[in-house]
C-alpha cells in the first residue's frame, strides 16, 4: 500500500495572502444551457476569490493563514469580513470609497461545468501596498507570501521586494496571469493551470502542455505546480518534471474552488516542509473533497483528509 502524508497538527510559520476577497454568485442551469434564450436554474452566493479561497483551505487544515483584501463600503464587504472570522483566516481589510465590492458570477451547467464567467473587479486597483506594509516586514524568513494575479501589475514589484518570506504566486486566470510574467524570478512557488501558464509564457492555449512547461521552466527558478482539469498534474521541483494522474470522480457537485483547493493543500505541504510530490498528492485529495461539495470551502477538512484516499484505501498514519 502506498504511504500517503496526513494532515498533523497546525504547524507555526504564518502563510500571509494578499489578493482577492470578494462575493461569488454561481448559477446553475436544470437543463444544458439554451444560448440567447432564458434558462431556468437557480442561484448561491458566498464569499469567493482566489486569495480568500485558497487562505480559507489553508486555515480549514489547520494551518495560521492570513489574507489582506480590499472591499467596498457596503454589506458585501460586511459579510466577507464576518466569513473569514468564521473560517478562521486573519483578515486585513481595506475600504474603497470609489467602488462597491468585487463580484464573480458564474453560470454552471447541470454537471458543474462553467458556461460564461463575468468578473467585477475593478476595486482591486485601488489596493494600497502601504497599508500592509508593518505586516509584510514582519514575516519571517521561513513565513509565506502568498499574492494572486487580481491585483494590479505594478502592485506585484513592491509587494514582493517587502519581505524575506517564501514567495508564492497564483496566477488565477488566463486573463491576468500575464501580470506575473514579469516577477517569476523573484517567486519560490507558482501556482497555475495549463491555459493560465501559456499566458504567463505569451504562448497560444492550444500548444502542447510539455511546450508550455518548457518554456515556463526557463523563465522562473520556482517550484511550479500546473493543474488541466481532469488530465495530470505537472509538477517541477530541482529541474526534475513529474506528474500524477488525477483519478475519475463521479461524485462532482460544483468545479468552483477546485484549483483553489489544490493550491491551499499544497501550501500547506509545503509550509510543513514536505516535498512537492506529497503537497500535490495532498492537493489533489482536497480538490477531490471541494468538488464533492457546493462551493469553494468546508471546515472539515483537517479531518477529512486523514482519512480520505483517492483509491478507496485507507491512508496510512
């Protein structure tokens, strides 16, 4: 049988994000989507954003996450500050007095699958780097920054210059990813999926993935983690590719937060000291337990991934 790492008790280094924290509004469809035309579904809302997201999976395995966001003067911006205190993550929030706080909508189709996207973000530009500047200097060297690529390009230089902390990057969407091409040296984790890594590279999405890898490999030093849905994990430590094969899922309730989940379990890993390959194994048992559920986030997942294995067999402790 095959040793798996189990979640242990929170370990003291901080993981400090700074990136998006706003509200996701997912639709889902009863029938296959009936383009220009009205389709019968229903609708959720929680708090959303791949910060928050991958902040909240970090502190549900027990670790110390942090997340610093910006949030218009409104009852949304309420109602994300009351969910991080109840998913545990240290929040620093900013006010915009220019924007209301940022949204996502989703529109799912009956099988969890995304038909159309629409992000209203345009609050982020007004982050202001000095406001967490004290907290930035305060990490330690073996603490984590982690920022993700809904904030704007000149914000990136700054942030990363302000601390001896390990870096880590999430490059969140083929559409922003190309902020972070320009800081990948300075990065000791990036964190991305096949279509958003072509946009850090200036590549077309349809090149083949070991291009893609090939070319991402000369512009960063960092460890890279690269997720393509339901096709293997590519993975880079020391030079070295490896990938895992992502077992078949029957049980998928909701894609949103899947690629969040598994960039918070292998923070996690990672944060604990393991090695790349253990912190995507577990990455990708913690993706398998969000997409089972409705949403980007569950709090037991210090539990649960104790005991969860992706063959069936029990995880040995």
């Amino acid at each position: 049988m095959a040793h798996h790492k189990s979640v242990s008790s929170a370990p003291s280094k901080r993981l400090f994000f700074v990136g998006a924290a706003h509200l996701d509004r997912v639709g889902r469809l009863d029938e296959s989507a009936d383009f220009e035309r009205s389709n019968p579904g229903s609708v959720k809302e929680w708090p959303g954003g791949a910060a928050l997201n991958v902040a909240s999976i970090v502190a549900s395995l027990g670790a110390n996450a942090e997340l610093a966001s910006i949030n218009g003067k409104d009852v949304q911006g309420d109602q994300i500050a009351a969910n991080m205190k109840q998913r545990g993550v240290g929040f620093h929030q900013q006010i915009s007095a220019h924007h209301p706080t940022a949204t996502y909508s989703a529109i799912l189709q009956p099988d969890g699958e995304l038909v159309i996207g629409l992000a209203d973000m345009a609050i982020y530009d007004d982050f202001k780097i000095e406001g967490i500047a004290d907290l930035l200097a305060g990490l330690a060297d073996d603490d984590w920054l982690i920022v993700d690529a809904n904030l704007p390009g000149a914000a990136f230089g700054p942030l990363l210059e302000a601390t001896r902390a390990n870096k880590a990057a999430i490059s969140t969407s083929a559409a922003k990813a190309g902020r972070l091409t320009p800081h990948l040296q300075q990065l000791d984790v990036l964190l991305t999926n096949r279509a958003e890594a072509a946009a850090l590279c200036g590549l077309e999405n349809s090149t083949p993935t070991v291009d893609i890898l090939s070319n991402l490999e000369q512009i960063t030093p960092s460890r890279i983690v690269c997720s393509d849905g339901a096709s293997p994990i590519w993975f880079v430590e020391n030079g070295q590719r490896q990938s895992l094969s992502v077992p078949t899922q029957n049980d998928i309730c909701d894609v949103t937060g899947a690629g969040d989940a598994l960039a918070g379990a292998c923070l996690y890993g990672l944060s604990c000291g393991w090695s790349l390959h253990d912190a995507v194994e577990l990455g990708m048992r913690t993706a398998h337990l969000i997409l089972a559920v409705d949403g980007p986030w569950r709090d037991d997942l210090h539990t649960v991934t104790k005991s969860a294995d992706l063959n069936g067999k029990p995880v040995e402790k």
